[in-house]
C-alpha cells in the first residue's frame, strides 16, 4: 500500500514538472529597433515528408539537428517552401532558423513521423 502511494506521488510530481515545462511550437521574436515581433511556427508538426515555416523575412537559413547536434540537413528560406525530411529517421528533430550574418533568430522541435 505505501509503495502504491508512493508510485502515484512521484508520479503526480513528474506529471507536474512536464506540464510546466511544455514545449510550443509558436515562438515569437521582437525585431531589433522595435516594438513589432515576429511569430515563427514550424508545421506541420508532427512531420512525415515534409515542414513548413510561416513566411518571415528574418529568417535567411533554415538547419535540422538531430538530438545529440549533428546536423542532418541545411536548406536556404524561401517564402512558402516545403523542406523535406522523408529521407531522415523517425525522432525528435531541433530546427534551426538563422539570420544575416548567421545570427539564430530560433531553435524549435520537429517530431518526424
């Protein structure tokens, strides 16, 4: 009975801590030298051939990194393009969209299905 309860409490617990820490797949940036931000959203998502970004004129480079940081692909933006990752195994995938200069604007995660 005491490790029954003991389980469900932990449980409760790690249920709480994933809850709080909730992963968006909408981020929103100001521009530098003013008020005005900018929402990026990388879909669809989960991804099975290919993702998206909402059109942005920030964004100049789009990289894939696997978990451990190898990149597996590098695409140039291009206002509404459909990058493909049918050739990548199913995961968990971090996007990365990068600027002028190479500044990163965004890291967000892809599930590919």
């Amino acid at each position: 009975m005491k490790q029954a309860l003991l389980s469900f409490i932990l449980l409760f617990f790690i249920q709480i801590g994933f809850s709080q820490s909730s992963f968006s797949d909408r981020l929103s940036i100001k521009r530098p030298g003013g008020t005005e931000s900018v929402e990026l959203r990388v879909f669809p998502n989960p991804a099975t051939i290919y993702f998206s970004l909402n059109d942005n004129e920030s964004v100049q480079k789009i990289h894939v990194y696997n978990l451990i940081g190898r990149e597996m692909k590098s695409f140039l933006y291009e206002k509404s393009q459909k990058y493909s990752v049918e050739d990548l195994p199913k995961g968990i995938y971090l996007i990365q969209m990068r600027g002028k200069d190479e500044k990163i604007i965004a890291t967000q995660r892809l599930s590919k299905r």
